[in-house]
C-alpha cells in the first residue's frame, strides 16, 4: 500500500525487491497501472501498480504478477478509505448508519453497499486489532463500543492529524483493512 509518489518509488525499489511468489531478487519490472472505477460516475481513476516477475530472456523470475495498490483502495471495493473513514466516524458520534450514510457516502455508494461495508468492517475488526496490538497496545478508553475503542487505538497506531487514518494504517501496517 503507497501513496501517490510512493507509487512511482516503487518501480525503482522493485529492482532490489524479491518477488513474493519465488523470493527471487531482481526480477519484478513494471506491468502497467492497476485502474478501477471511480467512486462516482464511470471514470476509471488509479487504483494501484502492477509488477510483473519477468522470466523472459534473461530474467531469473517465475512469470506471476503482483499488484500494489494505494493506500486510499479497499480491494475488492469501489469504494475508498476516506468515504468508509468518514462514514465510521459518523456512525461513532452517534448517527443511524442510514443518517451517516446520507451525510458522508450517498454519493460514493447504496446504502445497501454501506451497511454490506460496515458488516464487513465488523467481521474483519478483531484480526485489525490484533495487527494493532502487535504495533502498540491499546490507550484506556472509556468507551464500551468496541468500534470506539478501535478508533482510538488505530489514532495512536498511526501518525495522529491524519483525516483518513483507515488509509494510514493500510500504509504503515502494510495490510489491507479486511485483511484477514
Ligand atoms: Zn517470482
């Protein structure tokens, strides 16, 4: 998970990389951008890099591809971070998933899609807080909600002052948000 320049970086670092299928050093080359649709309308934005573990010619690698998707992507969503961000938040300061999603995600998704999301978010929360736990133990916190508690635990996780911080700890846990 990069971010914007973080995603030209990796075609050079890529180079000094091993590929994640054969450990081999040396082969992955760039494969072209990863594209997907854009939360709203048909436009198809950038949604990551696509490496390639050359084994043509010369090349030492084993064929696969592998993909390095953005910080801001939710794999296997349309959808990005900082809707679901901002959608969560709302939820948390006390809003009807239905009232947060008329404020802050009506435009990026169905309200079915935002109850499916937070179903999603509920099911993957236990193993996002063991990868949490691994970085800092959770801080005391008075709230019993345990997607509160979340929350707070991912602000001390990740650099605070950040808007989007489900897009910070993509990055720095390196690990999808659904991850298992
Ligand atoms: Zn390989």
């Amino acid at each position: 998970m990069r971010d914007r320049d973080g995603l030209d970086d990796v075609l050079i670092e890529s180079k000094l990389e091993a590929c994640p299928h054969c450990r081999r050093t040396g082969a992955l080359i760039g494969h072209g951008v990863l594209r997907g649709y854009a939360e709203q309308g048909s436009q198809l934005v950038v949604r990551g890099r696509r490496l390639l573990c050359a084994n043509r010619g010369q090349r030492p690698g084993c064929g696969r591809t592998l993909s390095v998707k953005l910080e801001t992507v939710l794999s296997g969503f349309v959808v990005r971070t900082l809707t679901l961000w901002c959608f969560f938040q709302a939820v948390l300061s006390g809003l009807t998933r239905r009232a947060a999603w008329l404020r802050e995600a009506r435009d990026a998704l169905s309200l079915s899609s935002a109850y499916r999301l937070w179903r999603r978010l509920g099911r993957a929360q236990s193993a996002l807080r063991s990868r949490l736990c691994r970085e800092t133990p959770p801080p005391t916190c008075a709230a019993r909600e345990p997607l509160a508690q979340l929350a707070q635990h991912l602000a001390v996780v990740v650099a605070s002052g950040l808007v989007d911080l489900f897009a910070a700890s993509q990055q720095q846990l390196q690990r999808g948000l659904f991850d298992p």
